[in-house]
C-alpha cells in the first residue's frame, strides 16, 4: 500500500513537474516579446528598493549600471513615444535574460539566510 502511495506521488510530481516547465516557457516566451519591445532584461524589472537588489547594484561594476541606467531611460523613451525598439534598430541583438548581477543577489540571500541560522539561538 506503502509503495502504491510513492508512485502515485511520483507520477503525480512528474506530470506536475511537466506541466509547470511548460507553462514557464511559455511565460518566458511572451516576457522576452515585452521585454525586446523596450530593449530591456529580465535583471531590469528588478526593484531597486529590495535590500538585496540595492545591495547587489551597489557592488556591481559601473558597465553595468550604466547599461541598467541606459536600457531603463530608453524603455521609458520608447513607452512615452509609443515605439517600439524595433522601429530604431530592427536587427539589434538583445540578451534578455542575461544575468549580470541576479548571482551577487544569490550571494547575499544566501549568506543572509546563513547569519540568520548562525545566529537563531539569539532568538530564544
């Protein structure tokens, strides 16, 4: 009973499993159509305002911030214009979902989430 119990639980996770990276290629898909309208990445929507996306910007290298800073006054010149970065650059090469600075942001969850275990006896 046990093991009828496991594999149905296992084919249950793996039609799951199936259906969820469908679904999120899917989404990934029609996000990189939005995002290659305004020549921005995936990396831009982040909110700047989250300790540890504010963190992360701050030990990046300036190529990188003046690239974020360029790609988000451009998108709101092209949304203000009604335009697409199609119009201006047709063959231009994007890397929407390039990851400049979301491993320092890993980084620092991580070793936040790591203090926080370090330190949970001070809790109590």
């Amino acid at each position: 009973l046990l093991y009828r119990r496991h594999t149905a639980t296992m084919a249950l996770r793996m039609v799951t499993d199936k259906v969820m990276g469908f679904a999120a290629k899917q989404y990934q898909n029609v996000l990189g159509n939005q995002l290659s309208q305004y020549g921005l990445r995936y990396e831009d929507l982040l909110i700047e305002e989250e300790r540890e996306v504010k963190e992360a910007l701050a030990l990046a290298d300036s190529d990188v911030l003046i690239g974020r800073t360029r790609r988000l006054k451009r998108a709101i010149d092209l949304n203000y214009k009604r335009k697409s970065l199609q119009d201006y650059a047709p063959n231009m090469e994007l890397e929407l979902f390039k990851k400049e600075i979301y491993p320092d942001i890993e980084k620092i969850r991580a070793r936040d989430q790591e203090y926080a275990q370090l330190n949970a006896h001070n809790k109590q």
